[in-house]
C-alpha cells in the first residue's frame, strides 16, 4: 500500500497529469459557475481515451468533476438554481441568506464547510480502499433500494412543513421521470406517441424550468435586485461577510462532521449517488440542531453547511463502488468506467492490485481539487457576493439566456427548450401558490435507481427484505422522519392557533399570522 501511495504520488505530479488538470481547471470552474449547467469535459476526455495517457485521462477528469461539484454552490446561493448534480438542497437556505444580502457569508460557510467535506471524503476513500469490498458485501439491493426512497421522503416532508403537498409533488416528479424507455422491462412508458419523449425528461431543462425562470420573472416583476436588504452594507463589508461565514462554519465543527459522514456513507452505495446523502444530511440537520426546524428553509446558515459538507464528501463515497466493485456510484461515473475500460484497465478487485497506484492517485486528485479550488472560491466570494445586488433587468436577461444554452448544450435537441417552457410555467404556478419544488428534482433524479432497485428487491428478496437487520433499520429511519414531520407539523399548527386571538382583524392577529418569507 504505502509503495502504491509513492508510485501514485510520483506519477501524478509528473507534467503530463499537472498540464492537464491545469488546462481543466478554468474549464471546471466555469462549468460549476453555470446554472444547472456544466460543460461536457468528461465526454471530450471519453472521446479520446484509447489514444492518451490513462494517467492524463483520469487527472482530466475527476480533477472536473471534483472541481466542478465546488463551485455549484454559487448559481444556488446567488440565484436560486440548483446545480444538475449537486448543490439542490443548499438552495433552500443559502438563496435566502442572498435575498436578506448575506450571499457573502452564505459563500464563506459554503466553501469552508466544502474544503473539510472534500478532505473527510478523500480521507475516507483512502482508508476504506484495503477493505471496501468486505464492507460494502454488508449491503445489498434491498438497503439500495430503502435510501433511495428514503432520500426522496426527506425532501418530501420538510417542504416548508407542507407534508401533503410536499408527497404529492414527489408523486408528481416519480410520474414525470417514468415517462420513457425504461431499462426494467425493456418498455417505453407514457409516450403518447411522440418519439421524443422515448428519451424522457432531462433533469437540466427540468431544474432551468423549475428554478431560473421563475426565480428570473420574479426579480423583473418585482423590479428588485436578489439581495433586498443591506445593499449598502454589503456592497462595503462583503470581505466581512465572507470571514464572518468562515467562522461561523467552523463554530459547527460536529455539523460538519455529522454531515460529511453520512455524505459518504451514503455516496458509496452502488447507483444510489450523491444527491440522496445531501438531503438525508440536510434532514439530520433540521431535526438535531436546535431550533432548526423553525428556522431551515428560511436563510439558516447551517442549512447551507449541512448540505455543502454531504455534497462535497461524497465524491469519495461515489469513487468507492466504482473503483472496488466496477460499479458506478453515480450517474456520472458510467463515463469513469468507460475511459477506463477504454484505457486497457479493468475496474473491480483487477484494478486494486495491478492498478493500485492509479487507485490511489485518484483519491489526491480529489484532495487536490479541493486544497486548489476552494481558496480560488473563497477569493472569488467578495465579488461573486455582489452579483446578488445587480439590477434584475440586467440580471434577470443574463440567467435567462445562459440557463437556456445550458439547457440545450446538455443533450443537442431543440425540443428541450420546450420542455424548459412547460417547467417554467409550472414553476410560475408552484411558486405563486406556495407547492414546494424541489421535491419534483430530487425525485426525478433519483426515480431510475429507486425503480431498478425495487425490481431488484422484489425478485430477489421478496418479503425476505424485512427480515434482513440492515433493511429493519432503514425503515425504522423513515418511520422516525415522518412521525417527526408529522408531529413537528402539529405542533406548529396549534401553536398558529393559539396566538391567533378570538377577536377578529386585531393588529395582533396579523402580525402572528405573517409569513416570515
């Protein structure tokens, strides 16, 4: 192991892998920075994988991926649109902290609680490498199966304490995302006839329409910047308020590390990825920390450092299965397995002794993107603070615009803009009467796994799955959610009840009943 860990060390601090990631990283920066965009490096890389160096490859692309997941934060907090992969439940709490004119220390808690994320989960991937495949045998199709679902009722059941409303669009968003081939079955669902919808629904055209054109329309119909108060003031301390964000990122040291550990955990479960770990991390949050349940969704700060330390750790978690198993641990590692296969390298156990110094240099890139990125971010943060006070009708045109060529660019087909049409004005609808959307996301992004999975179960397990202790476990966990949310709920509700007084149109009256947003 420790002559892998040199070899790796040598190999990839040769020029061939430093040019590379050096000529990616603008690339991956400004991928991040797109609104639920990101520019197909990995696809060019993939293009060209049987011609170079499997060394310069892999630099090329985890390097753009890792550093790409870092700077998702940004649309998400400046703007309210969450990144196609990463950064969706740091919206609902970073975006406010923006509106009240605190992008600066939203961005500073980011980017600190992003560094120790990304460090805990290269950490993690090293340390689990001699033993990952004997750990993860512990779980199988049936734990999948249970987070994946798990992962779409946290989001449903803090939808701003809207349980009903919050089921019913996940409901919603599993329907949209069963619309077309589906690999169970081998069948086309719900396509109407039109050969477009073959394919189904893309989860960026989805997010465009969901989040940027609502969140654009409503800046020009109010005629306010993102930032509605302390413009002044922030336009004057914005360093402050990053510094500010720094430490108070810090203060919560066991946030940090909660979140990080289940954003790990959870990223390293074959197919699941790690979209399912920033929420569960971002429940554990809202029902530990107290207050939180009165305060998350509204601009709590540890909201953004609970989601940003889960988002950012698991990178090493998805890299486990990939790289022990030969099974992607997200989406985006299918393109990993590909390059490698391509390059003349067999992922699984193959790879971890004829490979292991590739193995293990993959887990430095990671550490390195992270010790690269986010001082460049942190940096960055004073002035990227400051868009939150542009004028919308200068704003506004500009978001439109980019989200809309991102919306294309991610599959070529003209057809998307439409899609981004229809979302939009059900994203205009939802906002406008208060249905909560991020559950719609994260249940398309995360109804194909939770389908292949359940078939999987069901064949395999049958009812076998409740005497299995992993799985008791799991369903134990969501039973706890929705009684918490259930009763957090009630409790509010009395509570709305009681401090309304009998006597009608009292001004004490319609100060209790205000909405805090």
């Amino acid at each position: 192991m420790l002559e892998a860990a040199i070899s790796a060390a040598q190999n990839l601090f040769s020029p061939g892998p430093l040019i590379g990631m050096a000529i990616v990283l603008p690339v991956a920066l400004a991928s991040g920075l797109i609104p639920a965009g990101g520019l197909p490096t990995t696809s060019v890389v993939l293009s060209f994988a049987g011609y170079i160096d499997p060394w310069i490859a892999m630099s090329i692309v985890v390097f753009s991926m890792a550093a790409g997941d870092i700077t998702e934060p940004v649309p998400a907090i400046l703007l309210g649109v969450p990144g196609a992969r990463s950064a969706q439940a740091t919206v609902l709490d970073g975006y406010p902290m923006a509106q009240r004119g605190l992008a600066g220390e939203a961005l500073g808690a980011s980017y600190t609680t992003t560094l120790v994320g990304g460090l805990f989960g290269g950490a993690v991937l090293l340390a689990v490498l001699p033993v990952g495949r004997e750990l993860l045998k512990l779980f199988g199709s049936s734990e999948f199966f249970l987070l994946s679902l798990m992962g779409i009722l946290a989001i449903a059941i803090i939808s701003a304490g809207a349980f009903v409303k919050g089921m019913l669009t996940a409901a919603f968003g599993i329907a949209i995302a069963s619309i077309g081939f589906t690999n169970v079955g081998g069948v086309v669902r719900a396509d109407m006839g039109i050969d477009f919808l073959w394919e189904g629904f893309g989860i960026v055209p989805i997010v465009i329409g969901l989040f940027a054109i609502p969140e654009a329309m409503d800046l020009v119909i109010g005629d306010t910047p993102v930032a509605r108060e302390r413009l002044d003031t922030m336009m004057k301390e914005a360093n402050k308020d990053v510094l500010r964000g720094m430490k108070v990122a810090l203060s919560h040291k066991w946030l940090m590390l909660r979140s990080s550990i289940i954003g790990t955990f959870v990223g390293a479960m074959p197919g699941v990825g790690g979209a399912t770990g920033h929420w569960i991390a971002y429940v554990q949050a809202r029902q530990t920390e107290k207050g939180a349940v009165d305060t998350f969704g509204k601009g709590d700060i540890r909201g953004v450092i609970a989601a940003d330390a889960a988002n950012n750790s698991s990178d090493g978690g998805v890299l486990i299965p990939t790289l022990v198993f030969g099974i992607p641990g997200a989406p985006g590692m299918v393109l990993v397995l590909a390059i490698l296969i391509l390059s003349g390298i067999t992922p699984g156990p193959p790879m971890l002794s004829t490979h292991l110094d590739l193995t293990i240099a993959m887990v430095y890139i990671i550490i390195l993107a992270n010790i690269i990125v986010v001082p460049i971010m942190l940096l960055l943060a004073p002035y990227l603070a400051r868009v939150s006070a542009v004028p919308p009708n200068i704003l506004a045109p500009i978001v439109i615009a980019v989200t809309t060529l991102a919306a294309y660019q991610a599959s070529r087909i003209l057809e998307d803009l439409l899609v981004v049409l229809a979302f939009a004005v059900l994203g205009v609808f939802m906002k406008r009467y208060g249905w909560p959307r991020p559950p719609i996301l994260i249940a398309v992004a995360l109804a194909p796994t939770l389908e292949r999975f359940m078939w999987i179960t069901v064949n395999t397990y049958g009812f076998g799955l409740f005497l299995r202790v992993q799985s008791l476990v799991l369903i134990a966990m969501m039973i706890a959610l929705v009684y918490m949310a259930l009763r957090v709920q009630s409790v509010a509700s009395e509570s709305a009840h009681t401090a309304v007084p009998d006597r009608p149109g009292s001004k004490v009256s319609e100060e209790s009943i205000e909405d805090p947003s």
